[in-house]
C-alpha cells in the first residue's frame, strides 16, 4: 500500500486491488504525442509526482 507522502493517506496506482478507503491516484494527461502525465493525491490534492511517455502514433496507445 503506497502512502501519500503529505497527509500519509492510502493511495494506490492503476487498478490492483485496494481497501476501500484508499482512492486511486487522480492521473492527468496533457498533449497528444509526448505525453505528459501528472499524479496527485486523492486527499490532500498534492502533487506526487510527473511522468511522461512518447505516445500515440509511434507507440501505438492513446
Ligand atoms: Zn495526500
């Protein structure tokens, strides 16, 4: 179980399995080709952190 580092609150990624007092972190996605993503807490609406992938086309998924 991953813990929000700011108010120490269950997260968790993607769809495993969870208690239900644990909420999935909120994912935003900007762009169309290098994708850009952005996790923040549930909870508190910290950021946890950024991510981003060369997307569409040339990967083949949105
Ligand atoms: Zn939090």
């Amino acid at each position: 179980m991953a813990k929000c580092p700011h108010c120490k609150k269950p997260v968790r990624l993607g769809k495993e399995a969870a208690p239900s007092d644990s909420q999935p972190v909120r994912k935003e996605v900007a762009g169309t080709v290098k994708k850009e993503v952005m996790y923040s807490c549930p909870h508190c609406d910290c950021v946890l952190g950024f991510s981003f992938f060369i997307g569409g086309v040339l990967m083949g998924r949105p």
